[in-house]
C-alpha cells in the first residue's frame, strides 16, 4: 500500500498559505493588471505554472490518490495545493 511523504504539520501549513497566496497573487495579476503589463504576464504565467505542475501531480500520485480513496474535495486540495501540502487523506488498510 502506498503512503504519503511523511511531512510535519508547520510544513504543511506554511506549504498551503505560500502555495495559497502564490494561487492569489497570479489570479488578480491576470484579473487586474493591464493587459500587456509585465505584471499581467507574471501573473499568467505563475497561473499556468500552478495549474500545469499540479495537474502533472495529480496524474503522477493518481494510484495513490486511489489507494487513499480520495474524495472529490482531495483532489481539489491537491490541485490547489499540490500533493506535499495537502493533508486529510489516509491510507484505506
């Protein structure tokens, strides 16, 4: 049976508000910056980035995910925060 990365619990916390805060800086750069602003581009690509290496970790710990009998609110919380910063999900025996 796969396990998680054992990380400690400040970890996870600090993980999930820079991870949070990174997911609101890049929303209201691309929502409020001028378009074409340098500003506006950093916020889309820090979106894109987000978005895509969360994707890629959803479908590289998807068996683990599965194992764990992830709800829908898990792969929500590893989509937002990714697979290390997420906690909640335990190992079905």
């Amino acid at each position: 049976m796969q396990k998680p990365p054992a990380m400690p619990a400040s970890a996870l916390l600090g993980g999930k508000i820079a991870v949070g805060a990174s997911w609101i800086f890049g929303l209201a750069a691309l929502a409020l910056a001028p378009a074409g602003s340098t500003l506006h581009s950093t916020g889309f690509w820090l979106t894109v980035f987000l978005a895509g290496s969360h994707a890629v970790e959803l479908l590289v710990y998807g068996p683990f995910l599965k194992a764990a009998r992830a709800t829908g609110s898990d792969y929500l919380q590893v989509f937002l925060f990714g697979i290390f910063h997420s906690s909640g999900m335990k190992s079905a025996d």
